[in-house]
C-alpha cells in the first residue's frame, strides 16, 4: 500500500494567514493526488484534484501544487469558514488510501 | 446527489448492509465508479472498495475477505455487505461518486451526508 504521510497533524492560525499543508506519498504517485475538506459533522469535499487542479465553485485561495512523492496544500489567506479538517488522497495504485489529516483551527 | 441508507446498529459477527441510492441521473448511464468510504469515531478515512459495474469491482485487501459491492441499476442504488463485523468496524459509512483514471476510480464527488453504524451487541 501507498502511504500517505500529512504534516502537520494539526495547526493553529488566523483569519487572513497564509497556510500550507504537506503531503509526502511512501513512492512516486506522479500528480495522482487529491485534496479534500472536511467539516465537523459533515462528509469531505473535494477541493483540488490532479495535484494542482481546482474544483469547480472552488475558492481561489485554495490551490495544490507537487508532483512524485511530495505535494503541497496552501490557503492564500485563511478565511473563518476554512477551519476544517484537510485530507489528501492518493489514486495512483489500489487500495486507493488518504493521509491521516491536518485539522487548522483557530488561533 | 447520493444517500446511504440501512441499519445504524449491528451485532457482533452479524453482517453490516447499506445502500447508496444516487438522484439527478442513471446510475448506469455515465462513467464513473461507485464507492465506499468509512470513518471511525475521530479517525480518517478509508477506503473500503469501489463499483463500476456487475463485472468491475475493487476492494481494500484489509477488508476484502469480508466485503461485497453490488449495483442495482433498476433502482439507481449500490451497496455494500461487510460480514462478520466487530466493534472496530464501528464508524460513519460514507458513500461517494467517484471519477475514473486509467480505468481505474480516482476521485471522489460528491459524497453522501454518511450514516452512522455501531458494532455492539
């Protein structure tokens, strides 16, 4: 299996920080990556897919960038409806599987 | 649009049943794959397996033994049966559209709402 390693687990930040979230896969997944978001109660969304493309009715600020082993996550300028729990997610080989989170929370 | 429907409470070694009914168009129709998820209370999430049609399926080999996904076109639904389930199959049950790759499931979008199930006795 592919293993999918987030960093970090979890953070602290303001309205308006830039934020990023790294994603490290165990072997090369070219840009076969996800990036979701999930909010407390709620099922994930998909946000970003292909490493760096933006989901229709997506946010701007939100972008995804990374290719091979190592992918990274940014929120240009944190908003108050973006705390929430972020996943990346791998489909370069089966089982599909997802990193173990980053939760942003407010500062 | 997707919802899971079934029992939110299981007996041990009993067999856990749900299913996904999709709205807003044919199940049968367009290319996607068709997929479980699940989350354990306060954990990530994990992939259980995924549906294309009667003769394309795949599962997650940690649960494979115990996992069936089947579709039902007529009533625009798939489901998923997770026999012999213990208190560590207790989790939200997602189900999930998802996008193909290479003829394999890639993405997931949208997802159901998820329903609960519980293990215990």
């Amino acid at each position: 299996d592919i293993q999918m390693t987030q960093s970090p687990s979890s953070l602290s930040a303001s309205v308006g920080d830039r934020v990023t979230i790294t994603c490290q896969a165990s072997q090369d997944i070219y840009n076969y990556l996800n990036w979701y978001q999930q909010k407390p109660g709620k099922a994930p969304e998909l946000l970003i897919y292909d490493a760096s493309n933006l989901e229709t009715g997506v946010p701007s600020r939100f972008s995804g960038s990374g290719s091979g082993t190592d992918f990274t996550f940014t929120i240009s300028s944190l908003q108050p409806e973006d705390f929430a729990t972020y996943y990346c997610q791998q489909y370069d080989n089966l089982p599909l599987t997802f990193g173990g989170g980053t939760k942003v929370e407010i500062k | 649009q997707l919802q899971e429907s079934g029992p939110g409470l299981v007996k041990p070694s009993e067999t856990l049943s749900l299913t996904c009914t999709v709205s807003g168009g044919s199940i049968s129709s367009s290319s996607y794959y068709w997929g479980w998820i699940r989350q354990p209370p306060g954990k990530g999430l994990e992939w259980i397996g995924s549906i294309y049609d009667t003769e394309s399926s795949y599962y997650n080999p940690s649960l494979k033994s115990r996992v069936t996904i089947s579709i039902n076109t007529s009533k625009n639904q798939f489901s998923l049966k997770l026999s012999s389930v213990t208190a560590a199959d207790t989790a939200v049950y997602y189900c999930a559209r998802q996008g193909q790759n290479q003829w394999l499931p890639n993405w997931f979008d949208p997802w159901g709402q998820g329903t609960v199930v519980t293990v215990s006795s």
